[in-house]
C-alpha cells in the first residue's frame, strides 16, 4: 500500500508544473480551438476518454470503461497536477467534467472555470457576479450541451442558471438576461420572495437545459428552458396545485403557496432513448413538525419520472408518505439494465437514508424491490398528523442500521457506554417512532446514502455505495408555552428569540447560538455585523444557508437584534400570550459521546457493495478512520462520510468522502484498500477519470468544509501512474 504525498512539497510541486507546463497549454488551446469543425465544438484530442456528464454518462451510474489504472498497479498512482483556485471559503461538491482533455469544475465563489486536463493549467475563468453581488454555497455538477454550432456550459449560482460559451468562457447573451435567468421568476410571488436554488447539475435532453431546486421559503420544482433562449418549456410543481395531480393528498389547501420544500437537490437522471427523465425530492417543510397537514403529501420523499419533452408525469413511487424525520431522497436515480430471471429489465435504483435500495422497471414504474407496509405509531404532538403506515424493504438487503435500539449502545470505553445508556433511558427509540418532546433516537438525517449516491458496475451488476450509521437526538419543544423558552424574560429583553425559534434558525446554529458541525455559532456577531447585514443574510442566504424569504420585516428586524445580543422592544404581549402550540427541534442533535465520537457501535460509516441481481450484500467495510483510535488498538470504525464513487473496469471502487481527509482505492470484488493518499483538505465530492494523451486520470476536488466543517481549502488533484 502506498500512501499520499508530503504535504509540505504541496506548494512547491504545484509552482513546478504549473511552470513547466505554461507553455505547452498555450500550444494545446491554440491547436484545440483552431482544429475544431462543426462536429468537433469542445475539443480536438482524439485520445481522450470524457467524463462528459456529472455522474460519468446521464444516466448517473459513475462508471468508467478505462482500465490503464487498475488493481495490479494502483499502488503506484501519483499526483499528477494540483490546481489551485484562490476561492478557498466553501466546499465544492461537484463532480469535475471532461470533454476532449478540458475540463471544467466550479469554485465555492462559484466561479465556472475550464483547465487543461492533461496539466491543471487554467484556459478560462468566468465570474457570474454582477453588481453587489456575491455567490457561494453549495454545487454539485454543471451540463454541457453540444451542437453542431457551438457548446454550452449550464450551472447555478444563487438564484441564476447561467449559459457560458464552454470555447471562450463568455457569458452567451441571447440567453435570458445577458446569459442567465433568474429560476425565480414567473412562480407564485416574486423572485426575491422565493428563495430558489438549484444545487443540483442540471441535465441536459435534445433542446432543453433541465432543473430541479429547492427552497426554505416556497415550493419547488423541476422545470425544463430552451438552451438557446432561457424561455421555459414546461414546470413540473413538486408541491402540487389545485388542479394538479396530488393536490388532495395535502391537509392545507393553501401549502401549494404558503409552504415550501420537497426539494430536488440530489440531481437528475436522464434516458434519451426513451425520452425519460428521473429524480428524488425531500419533505415538505418545516422539518419534525406540520400541524394540522393529514394526507401522504405528494410529491414528497418521492421519485418521479417526466416525459422529458412535455414535463407530464409518467410515474411516480412514494417512499415515506408526510416525512416527519428529514429522511429525503439525497440522491439522482441511477439507470441500468438489470438481468432478472432471465429477462433484461430497464431499471432505475434509488438509494435512501434509511439504507434502502428502491428497484423500479423504468419505463412502467413496477416495484421490483419486496416491499411490505407496515403500522408506525402516531404522533403525541397536538396537531401533528402521522401517515399510518411506512415501507419495510426485504429485498435488497439494507446496506445500513435502520431501527435504533439498547444493542446499539457505543462499546468503545465504559465511560461512553455508561454515558449512552443513561441517554437512551431517557429517550424514545422504535421504527419510525414519531418526534415528541421526550426526544427520540434514530439513524438516518446524514445517510444510510446522502448526496453522493451510489456508484454501478454493469459487468457485474453490483451497486456501491458509501453510507453513514449515526444516531441522532431529536427533541421538540412547544415554543408557545411558558416552558418552552429556556430565557424566562425572552419575550421583553429578547422579543426576537421567539422568532428564532419559530423560523427554526435554532436547529441548524442552536438552542443558545452555539452553531454545529461547521455551521458557524452566532455569538460575538456585534463587533463584525449590523442589524441590516443579518437581516441581508437571513434574507438572501450566505454560504450554504439558505434565503428565508418569507419572514415578515418586522419579524427578521428582531430576529437580527437576538441574534447580535442587543437589548430591544418589541410586541411584548403578542410574544407572551399563550398560542396554539408550535413544535420546534432544539437542533439538529448527533449522539454522541462525551469525548466527541458516535455514540453507538461501529462502524460509523461504510462502503458498501450491493449484487443487484441477487439482492445481497457482496461485502461491507469501514469507510474512514480515527487515527488516534487505531493508535490505541481500536479497529477502524469508519467515519462520518459525505461525497460520492466512481467504479472502474480496471476493478477500482475510488471514493474520498471521510472526516479522515484521506482518497482511497477498494478492490471492487473484495473491499480491500489497494491505495490511500493524504488529501490537504477534505474530498467531499465525488472524483472523476478521464483519459488525454493515453494517459488515465483520477481527480479530485480537495476543499474540505460542508457538513464535515472546516478547514477548508481550495485544490483539486489529479493522480495518475508514472510517465513512461
């Protein structure tokens, strides 16, 4: 096993190839560009082998048919090049893009940049920032569409999609408002009242650029514009409205306009052939609590295929009906061709966080999978409405815990044993157990399968995917009674707290502004913001929080004036009076130990290999490490992971993902490590391969951040083996 790089020739290694290598780019683009005829509009390497779609082709299987690299000599990957590109306060999830040895990546600035994938050298940058603006957050892929008269590069930055000349980096201004448009637009109120963003990669089908969004503040939707012009085609409202289909599964009429959520932010899967596309949307919103909601709540926590050219339904399957427990669908479907008893079905695979693999004939929406609908108990919360039944999936095997019970209690020391068990006495734990204000533990909010989903070997027909197995600690409270504010004199000194809890700005920054998991505390604001700055945050989002939008003006000034601890009045007697109770999470709570670690068993996460064709778990291992655990004799337990799979025919599983920082290698018939390398910064996003000059590549975006937290960075590698 080899392992990675000394980080301190980090710099020097970057400056020596970034200078041996200038003037062979400057060759490479003037020979690419000045070669290119009408069917060659991106580039001219005939060598090259793309990666032309995030998810390695539409249909999202993350395979590659390259096997230069491969298990015989994986051992001996080294870096090939190092990018660096000066945006380094984010986490870039995306899943790099190859077409004809240029490659194209965005920035956590969201920047859109295209490099030589052969040197890392930069060819373009684009910044889509116009006046007073400022991006950041979350992307995870951009779309190329090619013609015959020249290339598009498709991608979000806040409320925008943006068409970029993939050739010289250029806004395209016959497309909407100088080369973007505003996703917002033409819905319900306007744009700025809406909140959308589209995190996900669009995808691309004959004429149309497709997006699936999302927002906090208002529904949202998948909808399909003209490449060349940014008009839309169709929407397809994933709230539905009172002429749709799925409207009278929601308990408020009104919802279709005053709630939001049921987001697409997983991605999209597409099937030209059939003229099909395919994706996963979470819960409505507010999460843990919607009063007086009865009903399944299409098209929540459901996949959904579209006829790609119209946006009409074709089929739908609903996989928790009224999610009371954050446990959207974080992934794209994948599309494959499965061989069952001897027939060849086309197949779509969704991954869930409660460690389930949903199996589906794609053209008819037939349940493959054994399914069996089960009695969950109902919920104590006045008001809350719980669907009487949830799915048990038999077949295929779960690739993670599902029901949380005494067993699973942490073993790693007595002092975390002793402390998990007098935790859980004080807590509710069951299948499907309903939020409550005792609290409840379960598994599920980061995965069983998150974002990165899942990675498809065709010749084998074996799924694999990474997964998470932490428990977490979910608490309501009713912030309208007198108990249910843990500041007695809140509603005089501080009137904006009730707000605070209200919006549930407490379960991401916390009962106290403390912050978690790399989302910033919000204490010791007053020497660095105004009321006005907090209440621009809070209106249009920052980073990876979202816009809420739909406060009252009122309601964000107080909101605002909490938060920076200023002492202020407001409708005191309104605050105070005794309402309808209103549940709230006093935050998005991991259970953990008192030293910090899971406190259940491990491992707390794994990669996984799922036989499609027998519905069996082929082998599972842990994914990341402790090193200061296996220093003290403890196996490894995995970690916490976020990011995504490649397979290979070279019979390679890459994947980095894990709080370890570390990219790794498995054999995809065994699971062993064949390769580990130290990354500067954390790789939560999924790789991608590629082949110039007949020489494979392996890149990564290192930037750490996200839900892991910091430090973050800005770099992306790429690895391959010795030059000859």
């Amino acid at each position: 096993m080899k392992l990675g790089f000394d980080l301190s020739f980090y710099n020097l290694l970057h400056n020596f190839l970034k200078l041996m290598s200038m003037a062979m780019t400057l060759v490479f683009v003037i020979l690419c560009y000045t070669s290119c005829s009408k069917n060659e509009v991106v580039g001219s390497i005939g060598a090259a082998k793309n990666w032309s779609y995030t998810g390695g082709t539409e249909k999202q299987i993350k395979y590659s048919e390259l096997d230069q690299i491969n298990k015989n000599n994986v051992e001996d990957l080294e870096v090939a090049w190092i990018y660096n590109s000066g945006d380094t306060a984010g986490n870039f999830q995306g899943n790099p893009l190859i077409i004809d040895g240029i490659m194209y990546i965005t920035t956590p600035k969201q920047r859109l940049i295209a490099l030589n994938a052969e040197t890392g050298n930069q060819i373009w940058s684009f910044n889509p920032e116009r006046k007073n603006e400022k991006f950041g957050g979350v992307n995870r892929g951009i779309a190329i569409h090619r013609s015959a008269d020249k290339s598009i590069v498709f991608y979000a930055s806040g409320t925008y999609l943006n068409a970029i000349n993939a050739k010289t980096g250029m806004a395209l201004t016959d497309f909407g408002d100088n080369g973007r448009i505003d996703l917002g637009a033409g819905l319900l109120r306007p744009s700025g009242e809406m909140g959308i963003t589209a995190p996900a990669s669009p995808v691309i089908f004959n004429d149309l650029v497709i997006v699936g969004t999302m927002s906090w503040s208002a529904p949202a939707n998948v909808s399909a514009f003209n490449v060349y012009t940014g008009e839309r085609e169709w929407i397809f409202n994933t709230i539905p409205h009172p002429d749709e289909e799925g409207y009278s599964t929601w308990g408020d009429k009104d919802f279709w306009k005053d709630g939001a959520g049921v987001n697409v932010w997983g991605g999209l899967s597409v099937d030209s052939e059939n003229k099909l596309i395919f994706f996963a949307t979470g819960q409505p919103k507010d999460d843990f609590f919607r009063p007086e909601n009865p009903g399944s709540q299409l098209f929540g926590n459901s996949i959904v295929a579209l006829n790609a050219e119209s946006g009409k339904k074709v089929w739908h399957y609903q996989v928790i009906p009224n999610d009371l427990w954050d446990l959207d669908l974080p992934c794209a479907p994948i599309l494959f061709d499965l061989e069952k008893n001897g027939k060849t079905i086309q197949a779509v695979a969704q991954l869930s966080k409660t460690g389930n693999t949903f199996l589906f004939n794609r053209l008819t929406g037939e349940l493959l999978s054994e399914v069996e609908e089960r009695p969950v108990p109902q919920s104590k919360l006045e008001g809350q409405y719980t669907y009487p039944t949830q799915k048990m999936v038999f077949w295929p095997e779960p690739f993670s815990r599902q029901e949380f019970t005494e067993r699973d209690l942490t073993d790693l020391n007595p002092k975390a044993h002793a402390f998990a068990e007098e935790w859980f006495q004080k807590r509710e734990t069951g299948w499907y157990k309903p939020p409550s204000q005792k609290g409840i533990l379960f598994y599920g909010i980061h995965g069983g399968a998150e974002w990165g989903g899942g990675s498809y070997c065709p010749e084998t027909q074996t799924l694999y995917v990474n997964s998470n197995e932490l428990a977490w600690d979910i608490t309501m409270r009713d912030i309208n009674s007198a108990s249910g504010n843990s500041e007695p004199d809140s509603g005089n000194k501080w009137p904006g707290r009730k707000f605070y809890l209200t919006y549930g700005c407490v379960s991401c920054h916390g009962n106290d502004k403390e912050g978690r998991d790399g989302i910033p505390e919000l204490n010791g604001l007053m020497n660095k913001y105004d009321i006005q700055d907090i209440v621009k945050i809070i209106r249009k989002g920052k980073n990876n929080m979202p816009a809420f939008t739909q406060i009252p003006e009122d309601e964000v000034q107080l909101i605002a004036q909490y938060i920076l601890g200023l002492e202020g009045e407001g409708k005191e007697k309104e605050y105070t009076v005794r309402k309808q109770p209103l549940y709230r999470s006093m935050g998005y709570t991991k259970f953990l130990d008192p030293e910090g670690y899971p406190a259940t068993k491990p491992p707390w996460g794994t990669m996984n290999a799922i036989d499609l064709s027998t519905g069996k778990i082929k082998w599972k291992v842990p994914l990341g490490e402790y090193k200061e655990l296996v220093e003290q004799g403890i196996e490894v337990t995995g970690t916490e992971n976020f990011g995504g799979s490649i397979a290979t025919k070279g019979g390679l599983v890459f994947i980095g993902a894990t709080r370890d920082r570390k990219f790794r290698a498995f054999d995809k018939d065994t699971g062993e490590i064949l390769w580990e390398t130290q990354l500067p910064f954390g790789g939560y996003s999924t790789p991608s391969t590629y082949e110039v000059q007949g020489r494979q590549y392996v890149v990564i975006a290192s930037t750490g951040g996200g839900k892991l937290g910091p430090p973050t960075g800005d770099a992306y590698i790429a690895y391959a083996l010795p030059a000859d």
